[in-house]
C-alpha cells in the first residue's frame, strides 16, 4: 500500500456547483474509509473554497486515479485540474 496525494482546484465560477452538488460528494467519501486518510476543502484568503485535498491509502496510483473519478466533483465538472502524486507522511497524525 502506497500514500497518494490529490489535489483538485475547482473550475473557474464553480462555487455554486460546489454547494449543489456537495452532499454526494460527502457521501461518497463516506463510503471510502477504508482507504481515505485525510481530506478537506482548499481556502483562499477570503475563506472560500476553491478545491479540495485528499490523501488516499491504496495499491497504485491506478487506484487513487479510479478513486478521484469516482467522486462525484469529478464526474459532475466541479474539478477543473486534478494532480495525484506520491506522498511520503513523515510526521503529525490521523485517525
């Protein structure tokens, strides 16, 4: 098993989509704990989220990329770019 890091910034003016269409969204991740380690909103200054973060624990980045398009942002245009990368956690904590 392998750490991943997703990182998604929303499309341009995606706000309200964003609020619409949250609730599957949270949903869905809900659904992914075994494998989910860490996510959340991406804010700007002003508070406002403009993308999320997750950290996924799988095999291959096969897996985090059929996690990511999976999630209900994706499949519903809320994501403009997503970038997976290999993560390393070498301190803090999660449950």
């Amino acid at each position: 098993m392998a750490l991943f890091s997703i990182v998604c910034t929303d499309k341009p003016g995606a706000l309200e989509q964003r609020v619409q269409h949250r609730p599957d969204h949270a949903a869905y991740l809900k659904t992914q704990g075994d494998i989910l380690r860490l996510a959340g909103p991406l804010l700007d200054d002003a508070g406002q989220m403009y993308g999320s973060l997750f950290v996924v624990e799988v095999d291959d980045k096969a897996a985090a990329q059929a996690f990511s398009a999976r999630d209900p942002f994706v499949q519903r245009g809320v994501f403009g770019e997503v970038t997976i990368s290999g993560f390393a956690k070498t301190m803090g904590s999660w449950s």
